[in-house]
C-alpha cells in the first residue's frame, strides 16, 4: 500500500519560505512522476509542480520562479521550496505519486501565507 505524509507546512509572512516534504512509502519511488498540487478555499485542486523519473521538471506560470521541486529517491522524498511567498499561496498542499497510471495522494498540509 502506498502511503504519502506531507509536512513542513505552517504560516509564514509575505516574502518568507517553507520547505514542504512529502515522504512516499512502498516500491518503485524512483520510477514514478512526483508532483505538488494545492487547493484554496472554494477554488480547484491545481497543479503546483511535478518532477519526472527523469528528473524533468515543469511549474505553474504563477510559482515559477520561486518555487523549486526536488527529489531524494534514497530517501523516497519529494520536495517543494517555496520563496518569496504570497497571500495567494495560501492553500493546503498535496503530494501525488504517478506510477503506471494509478495516482496516489497525501493528506495534504496547510500553508497560510499572511500580508
């Protein structure tokens, strides 16, 4: 059974940084796409960034630039750095596993980013 568990959420103030961690349980962690999502309050999930096997990496128009995703397969952890934050970030962030088309997602952790 794969299991994610987010962390390294909390509140932080406009122009801070927060480290998300998300740490992937089960097999075959270095062969899967890895990806954050987030959702607000009344808004959809969406795509926050994602990293392939290969390491390729893409962002949302709105984080790149001060995000950053990063993954450890020793560690079978994937990573988010988030600079320069904004109130529009705030939003519960969601790890998500892809491996052989079946998507796995954690909890979630909440980010609030005050003005």
């Amino acid at each position: 059974q794969v299991q994610l568990v987010e962390s390294g959420g909390g509140l932080v103030q406009a122009g801070g940084s927060l480290r998300l961690s998300c740490v992937a349980s089960g097999s075959f962690f270095s062969r899967a796409t890895m990806g954050w999502y987030r959702q607000a309050p009344g808004k959809q999930r969406e795509l926050v960034a994602a990293i392939t096997s290969g390491g390729s990496t893409n962002y949302a128009d709105s984080v790149e630039g001060r995000f950053t995703i990063s993954r450890d397969n020793a560690r079978n952890t994937v990573y988010l750095q988030m600079n320069s934050l904004k109130p529009e970030d705030t939003a519960v962030y969601y790890c998500k596993r892809t491996v052989w088309g079946k998507d796995y997602w954690g909890q979630g952790t909440q980010v609030t980013v005050s003005s």
